[in-house]
C-alpha cells in the first residue's frame, strides 16, 4: 500500500505513523516535502487575496524545518529522504521487500 500526503497536510495526520508502526502496517507513506502549507495559499488565490508577510510565515514549514525522516523514525518507521525521483524509486523498490512501514520525504 502507498499513502501519498503532502508535508501541510501530514501535519494533521502524523499520528498515523505511529499506527503503521504498532500494527505492523506494510504501507510505504511518501512525504512531498515543500516546506509550506501550499494548499492554503491556493486558498488565498482562489478568493482573491494576496497573503502579506505575516500570512506567508504562518504558512511556511521551513522556521524550524521540519525532518520528516526523523519524525518518521521517532515513531518507529523506517524512514529515507529523497532529493530525486531515481532516488524515490529506489526507495519505493526496497520499501516494497518490506512487510514493515516505511516512509520516504521527497524533497519537492
């Protein structure tokens, strides 16, 4: 199984990681990682707004960054960070021989 989350909005759900980790879930969760909660400033578009400087650094995810590896690892799940898309295959391909959960942070 393959969980696709954004690094925004894995925020809401961290929690899941530890399930993974206590059930022994085979799930291979990868992280696009952008360091922003970029689908609220889709929001702001959307109705026509333009987000100041305030809105923008409430929204950002890079003041302290966040290490989606060690959260991850901190939660008892295997954890690699990608900066690639080969690097994210290889990855996926070894996670795959897991029957343990596995998370990969895609750098995007």
């Amino acid at each position: 199984m393959i969980s696709l989350q954004a690094d925004g909005s894995a925020m809401y759900s961290l929690q899941s990681l530890w399930t993974q980790a206590r059930e022994r879930l085979p799930v291979t969760t990868i992280i696009l990682n952008n360091s922003r909660y970029n689908i609220l400033i889709g929001e702001y578009k959307d109705v026509g707004a333009i987000p100041g400087r305030t809105a923008m650094n409430m929204l950002d995810l890079g003041d302290p960054a966040l290490s989606w590896v060690h959260l991850a690892q901190g939660m008892g799940v295997e954890a690699a960070r990608a900066t690639s898309m080969d690097e994210c295959a290889d990855l996926m391909a070894t996670s795959f021989e897991s029957t343990q959960p596995f998370l990969i942070e895609l750098m995007v």
